[in-house]
C-alpha cells in the first residue's frame, strides 16, 4: 500500500485496530520517503487526539525511513508522544542535497531536529536511547523503554533513498526493533532468515516477461485476416555502412543524437516540465510529457536534416520512406495494438485478483490503475504516441544499419535508445558516492533530485521499447503497430504506479 500523507496514515491506523487479528495496543509502522513524514505527522496527531479520546488508535512503534521527514524545523514536539521510533538514514540520499545543501551523509546527526527525536544532540548511530537520556541501553533497557513508547534509535545505511526498502540489512534492523518494542525483545525468527527478496525476483522475471509479451501476442494477432492487411515487407534502412568512412559518419551521427539527451532530460524534468494544472495533474509525470515532445521534435528535426543533406545523396528511396510511414495503415495498426494492450492489462488485472501483487522489481513497476487513472492516462498518451512514432521512424529507417544481422540490430537500436541517458545516471550517482551530492543538482535548471532516480526508469523501458518497435516494424512494414503499443505500454509504466497531485481532479 502506497501513501503519502499523514490523513491517509491516521485513518489507516485506525482501520488496522479494527481488525480482528490485530493487536491493536501493538501496532508497529514503516514510511518511506514522503510516507515516512505522513507516518511521523500522522502518529503524532493520534497520540494527541488520543489524550482526549482513548478510543483513538496510536502505534506503539513507527519507523520513519529517508531524509524527507526530516524537512520539518526542529520544533516539531516528538517527545511528547510516548511512541517508540527509529530513523533509518541513507548516506548517500539522492534527496539530502535538497533539502540541506551543506550537509554530508556522515553528518546527518547533526542535525537540530535530533534534539526534538532525542532529547538531545548528536546520537550516534545504531545506539538504542531512552528518549530524553544519552546514555546508550542494552538489549533489556531497550525493552524497558520500548515498554513506555520511549525507545529511539538512528540507523545510517551505506545506501541510496530507494535502497533502503531493498536491503536485507535494513529489514534486518527493523526486524530487530519490533522485536523489541513490541514483543518484548523476544525473536520469533531470527531477523537474518529472509525471503521477502524471492517474491521481487520472481515479480521482476514476471515484469520483463510482461513488457515482451506483446510480441508473441502481437504475432498471433497478426495471424488474423483482419490483421494480415498490415503486414508488408519492411523498407531499406537509409543507413549504409560499407566502409570506414561510412561507419566514422554513422558513429558521428549516433553520438551527434545522444550528446543532448541529459541536458534536455534535465531540462524537461525540473524547469520546462516543473508545472501541476487539472488537465495534467501528474507533477511528476509531466516532465516526460515535455520530453516526449523536446525530444521527440529533436529527432524529427534532425532526421529531416539527415535525409535531405546525407541519404538523399546517397540514394535514399523516397518509396521507402512513404511505405514506413502508410497511413492507410494507421487506423488497423491502432486496433492491433489496443489488441494486444488489453491481453496486458487482462494480466495485470489477473494476478492482482489471485495474488494481490503487481509486475514489478525494485522501483520499477506496472500496477492495476483506478477508473479516474484511465481518464488522466487518456490525456498523456498522445505524447507517448508521438515519441515512439517518431523513434520508430529513426530506430528504423536511420540507426538500423542495412544488411546487419538482425541480434546485432536488437542491439545497435537498444544501446542506442538509452546510452546517453545510462551514462550520465552512472556519472551522477558515482559523483554522489564520491562527494556526497548529485553532479546534476543545479545543472541545466536541475533543482530536485527525483530526476536522477526516474532516469532508471527509462534506462529499462527505452531498449525494451526500442526491440518492440524493431519486432513490429520488420513484420509490418511500417512504424505505427510498434508506436501505438509503445505508447500504451510506456505510459501505463509512467502513470500507474504515479500519486495524483491533491485538488485537481
């Protein structure tokens, strides 16, 4: 479960107490990130609300995780509440040069709102403390303050802000903590025997299983006569590499297309896409519409460029090119890929009905989206359509080399869809593990630090996006099948597992 602010928290404490399995004098909670600020605010508020109505629910222990929470002053009256807390930190959080632009990893207690978690300054980390009182406790101090809801304890983790709701030694100390805050520091199972980590594998096989589905889908499809009207052998790539000056101009021409893509991607995420309005009320999505069409307009410009002062030169077909692009073809090439995207969400659907999960690993992930999602979705898709019509067209008929093997095309196209954008993720987050701050930040208008997380993002689905249109172009012969299904795909994975921006809908 998902969410983001301390009113869903509260009102999920409360229904939690309800339940006739649960302890409700013993409930423990984790948040991360926004979640662990609406975790803090929200348990804060019931241990208020509860002095004048002890029907209230209050969790006996919460574990707020990532630096977010800590955006709050240092006059934030935690000691007040007799909840038991533990922070987890991570020392190379992509967000801490946001919020406290000075302040290294290493030093994160250092900071004043120690005072108000504490009772007192600089806790060192890993320590149990008794709210209030530096003296560091055993395992059985520990549970006698557990006892009172006055544990706290700092963890820091050699991680990254998603790493650390994917770590064994994090699940390990949290084990570890309601162990002792409320069991009474007794173990059921020791906190190392871990198997949640099975469960993402297994779901991340089933993600990459379910993003490639479409193609055999889509081949069975294509199967059907209404269908069989699509297919036509594929045009002539444009791109001829018969010699060394053929591949020092092609390899000019691929890095001449990737060298803008993180400054525009930086651009686009944190100032041209930095907008929330009710028409697109996803802030953090909106910065890949504007991408969609910055880059997607990019290319058109320059293949424009490509083929009226290189291709056209060198015997490019003006035939090929008005058969990649058929738009006899679109209106039965959209019925195919609404075809198959419906397999797709039948899947999804399923498995969230039988085993209540989701396709997804780690931070990447495709979730069942609400009826008031699909209108939203409605709404960014033409600016997926356009990208992936255009990256068709250039995967295709520009960086496809004629003649090449086809694995070594597979290849060429997914390397080239995303390079430019794995290099600079690597750059920035080797900077942050070295310096203890993103390289982009301040960067090309570059002020957050969610740009350089979501970057991974299309690290994965641009070469899977790039091998669908190849598949589809090469059974049909022109661009729309692979640019359809791209799109409803590629938006499904931006918006389903997306929070809407509250009052706009």
């Amino acid at each position: 479960m998902r969410l983001e602010n301390p009113q869903e928290y509260l009102a999920l404490t409360q229904y939690i107490g309800t339940l006739p399995f649960v302890d409700k004098s013993n409930i423990g909670m984790v948040g991360h990130s926004k979640g662990s600020l609406g975790l803090v605010l929200a348990s804060q508020a019931a241990y208020t609300i509860h002095q004048a109505d002890p029907s209230v629910i209050v969790p006996r222990a919460i574990i707020p995780t990532g630096v977010l929470m800590l955006g709050m002053d240092d006059t934030t009256p935690f000691l007040t509440a007799h909840i038991n807390m533990c922070v987890f930190h991570a020392e190379h959080d992509e967000f801490l040069g946001n919020i406290y632009p000075t302040l290294k990893g290493k030093d994160y207690n250092t900071l004043p709102i120690m005072k108000s978690v504490f009772g007192f300054d600089r806790p060192e980390y890993g320590v149990l403390y008794a709210a209030g009182s530096s003296a560091p406790l055993d395992r059985a101090g520990a549970v006698a303050a557990g006892a009172d809801g006055n544990l706290r304890s700092l963890i820091s983790v050699d991680t990254t802000h998603p790493g650390l709701h994917f770590s064994t030694a994090v699940e390990e100390k949290v084990i570890e903590f309601f162990d002792i805050t409320l069991r009474n520091g007794m173990e059921t199972i020791p906190p190392q025997n871990q198997i949640w980590y099975w469960k993402q594998i297994l779901t991340g096989i089933a993600l990459v299983l379910f993003v490639f589905s479409v193609i055999p889908f889509g081949r069975l499809f294509l199967e059907l006569p209404f269908f069989q009207a699509i297919i036509a052998p594929e045009p002539e790539s444009f791109s001829v590499v018969s010699g060394k000056k053929d591949l020092i101009r092609y390899s000019l021409i691929a890095i001449l297309s990737l060298i803008p893509a993180p400054a525009l991607y930086l651009l686009c995420m944190n100032k041209w896409g930095a907008f929330v309005n009710p028409l697109f009320p996803l802030e953090q999505v909106n910065g890949f519409l504007v991408l969609n069409l910055v880059i997607g307009g990019c290319l058109l410009i320059l293949f424009g460029l490509y083929y009226q002062f290189i291709y056209k030169k060198n015997g490019a077909s003006q035939k090929d090119l008005t058969a990649c692009l058929a738009p006899e073809k679109i209106w039965r090439s959209f019925l195919l890929a609404i075809s198959m995207f419906a397999v797709c969400l039948a899947f999804i659907r399923i498995v969230d009905i039988f085993f209540k999960v989701d396709f997804r690993f780690w931070i990447l992930s495709f979730c069942r989206m609400t009826p008031a999602k699909w209108a939203i979705y409605l709404r960014y898709v033409p600016s997926y359509f356009f990208f992936f019509a255009v990256t068709g067209l250039v995967y295709n008929m520009s960086a496809r080399i004629r003649g090449s093997r086809e694995w070594k095309t597979y290849v060429n196209l997914a390397l080239q869809s995303m390079v430019g954008l794995l290099i600079f993720g690597i750059a920035d987050y080797v900077i942050l593990y070295q310096t203890g701050f993103l390289g982009s930040l301040g960067a090309f208008g570059s002020a957050s630090s969610l740009a350089p997380l979501l970057v991974w993002n299309l690290v994965f689905i641009l070469p899977v996006s790039a091998v669908i249109a190849r598949y589809f172009f090469k059974k049909t012969g022109n661009i729309w099948t692979g640019a359809f299904i791209n799109a409803f795909i590629a938006a499904l994975f931006a918006l389903s597992n997306t929070i809407v921006s509250v009052g706009v809908l």
